[in-house]
C-alpha cells in the first residue's frame, strides 16, 4: 500500500505524486488531507508531504539536507528550502486544521503552557541570545518560545508556537530585515509573550472550554491572571515560591487577610495535606501519589483602582515521600478537589516527557536556517509529525 492509495485521489490540486509508504501511514494520510488544504498550489501541497515524512524518517538531525537526501530523486534541497525558509504559505491555518484533527481524534484534558529553550552555537538565528534560566541555574545562548499543547493522560501534541523576540532584535532595522521579522512585531516581556501564545490559541482559534495549565515560574503569575480574568477561562498556574498572596481561607484564622510569600502559606498549611493519587496511562497504569493542600487566597491590591482577580487558591503538592520541594501552583478553580488538581499539574511532566522521546525525535529544535517565517513553518510541520506518533501510538 502506498500514500497514494491512503490520500484521496485529488485534494483540491488535482493528483498528487506522494512517496510510498512506511511506518503511521493511515495516521499520516488522515491528517495530511486536512493539514494542507489551506496550501494554494499543488507543488507546496506535495512539498509539505515529503516534509512531514521526512521529519518522521530521516536518521539524525533532521535538516533540510537530510530530508532531500531521503527522496534525492524526486525533490531538492533547493526547492525544499524554498518551501519552508522563504515561501509565503501562511502557517496559522495549518495549525488550526492540526487543532480541529486532534479535537476529532481525541479528548484533550487541557491545554498546556510551556517554554521550550532551543540552544543554539551562533547568533544568526532569529531571536537567538543569552538567556538566564531559573529552572536550569545557567545561562544559555538559546532561542525561546512558547508552545501552547493539547494534552490528556493518553497524549499530548503542540498545537500553536510564539518565539520569543528581544530587544536587541527588533530594535536593530539591520538584523530584522536579514531574518525577515514581519513590521508589526514590537518588543514583548516572556511574559507577555506567554499570554499572547495562549490567548491566541484558547481564545482566538473559538476552541472548546478546557483549563489552561501554565508552566512557568519566569511568568509573572499576577499578570496572567489579570489577562484571562474575563475570559472564563479555568487556570492552573505554576507559582514562585516568594509569589505574595493574601490569605482568605478560614481554615488558616491566623494568617487570614495577611499578605505572605505563597511557600510560607503552605508551610503554614502543612497540616491540611491530604493524599492525591492520580494514574498515568503510560506507565502501565502505575498510581502515584502525592500529598496535596488548597488554601484560598487572593492577589493583593497594589494601586488604586485595581481590579482583583476573584478568589483564587493555592495549591501545594510534594511526594508522598515528602522528597524534593513542594511544587506550587495557583488557580481559579476553586471548587475543584486537589486530586483533580494534580492530576491536571502532571500532565505538564507529560508534555516534558513527550517534548524528548517524540517532538525531539522528529526535530522540532532542528531548525538550521535563520528565517522568522523559516523557524516557523519548520515547528509547524514538526508539531504536526509530533501528532503522527502521538495518535499511532493510541488503540484506534
């Protein structure tokens, strides 16, 4: 069986000459029918099916060579080039027909907030440049972005990507204009960068009402919650340890209406931990469990007139074993029981799990040209390859 007899026999071009078929190949044919209809030329439609497998089937780093030297007899490195690094294919719709496949092919739980850090040796790439990294302690030469996932206990898969430009970039006309960054790109915090990515996505794109789980202590917390506070939309937010917060709750009399780093908080509701098991589907379905504690609070009142953000509650949840810190997040669903809670907290270490053994895999970092348009065609089709292994792997 080949790809030409799992594709329709015309897609809106007309016939289209694709490579024989391997490994995903049902998979592969569903999404690629829907992922590049919004391409407007035949020749692009069949450019991003050599692509896509490419990124699924080239041994080592997957760059453009590599991928054109897998099908050397049918499309060149020069025209693969030209497709992803300076083409002017429009990438957001491909990435919301990504979204409408996967909402068709399964049940995200949530949708997951992450920066992804994409190391880099010289200073051409677009974006790229030093960077201190809490989490890691050191500092990198490195690009940075935000992916927006759709992610459950079965899978997960990037739907949308933002890079993070400095301003060392957009203020200087010369390095813009050599690594085409579009005239209405201006400077932006991470943070701001971050409310972007997801207000685009979960807001934008008109998809379903899921929480929003955002990992990332170099957010500022206050500043998303004010962003999303009209929005209705539930939110999980990982929080700093030295985040001051009010507490509300009654069940803490003597810290009530002090304002207080959230890590002391939880110390101070040490007493209210309780056990929270929650299963991952991957491993065999081994329980874990964790101890885990709410505590209302909300977001103190820095100036007049400020709007608060409702009533929030602060979330601790450490090994039963009580190893390591006790990781902490604030959220809006205050109703919601701290099983639930973690169990959405985790699928952040799902999305980090599955960013190494399957987007790394197919070279979502991989990207050698320079090219802003580049940088982003190459993630869109490496978030759709992701989404080819995620879904193979499901029982269909």
């Amino acid at each position: 069986m080949t790809y030409v007899d799992l594709l329709p026999a015309t897609t809106g071009h007309g016939t289209i000459p694709v490579p024989p078929a391997h490994a995903h190949d049902v998979t592969f044919a569903e999404l690629c029918s829907r992922l590049f209809a919004s391409l407007p030329r035949s020749d692009q439609y069949r450019k991003g099916i050599y692509y896509l497998r490419g990124l699924l089937e080239a041994e080592g780093r997957k760059s453009i060579r590599a991928i054109a030297a897998l099908f050397e007899d049918h499309v060149s490195e020069q025209n693969l080039h030209h497709f992803i690094s300076s083409s002017t294919w429009d990438w957001v719709p491909m990435r919301q027909a990504l979204a409408g496949h996967l909402l068709a092919m399964a049940q995200p739980q949530a949708w997951v907030a992450q920066p992804m850090i994409i190391p880099k040796s010289g200073r051409h790439s677009v974006g790229v440049d030093r960077h201190f990294f809490p989490d890691l302690g050191q500092v990198l030469n490195a690009q940075r972005a935000i992916g927006v996932w759709a992610a459950s206990d079965e899978l997960t898969a990037p739907l949308n990507w933002r890079l993070h430009l400095p301003k060392t970039w957009l203020k200087d006309s010369h390095r813009r204009t050599q690594v085409a960054i579009p005239d209405g790109m201006r400077p932006e915090t991470l943070t701001e960068c971050l409310v972007g990515a997801c207000a685009e996505t979960v807001l934008g794109w008109g998809l379903p009402t899921r929480p929003l789980v955002v990992d990332s202590c170099e957010g500022h917390t206050v500043t998303i919650f004010q962003e999303f506070a009209a929005s209705g939309v539930p939110l999980l937010v990982r929080a700093a340890r030295d985040l001051c917060l009010t507490v509300t709750d009654p069940l803490l009399p003597a810290s009530g209406g002090r304002v207080l780093p959230a890590a002391q908080i939880m110390d101070l509701a040490r007493d209210l931990r309780r056990p929270a098991s929650w299963t991952d589907s991957r491993l065999d379905l081994a329980r874990h469990t964790h101890l885990a504690a709410t505590v209302r609070v909300a977001l103190p009142v820095s100036a007049p007139g400020q709007t608060g953000c409702g009533d929030l509650a602060l979330l601790g949840v450490q090994d039963k074993r009580r190893r390591g810190r006790t990781r902490l997040w604030l959220t809006n669903m205050t109703h919601a029981q701290p099983g639930v809670l973690v169990r959405l907290s985790k699928l952040t270490e799902k999305v980090d799990r599955d960013v190494t053994e399957i987007s790394d895999g197919v070279g979502i970092r991989d990207f050698t040209g320079r090219s802003f348009g580049g940088w982003h065609r190459h993630v869109t089709l490496a978030s759709a390859a992701h989404t080819v292994v995620a879904l193979s792997g499901r029982p269909r």
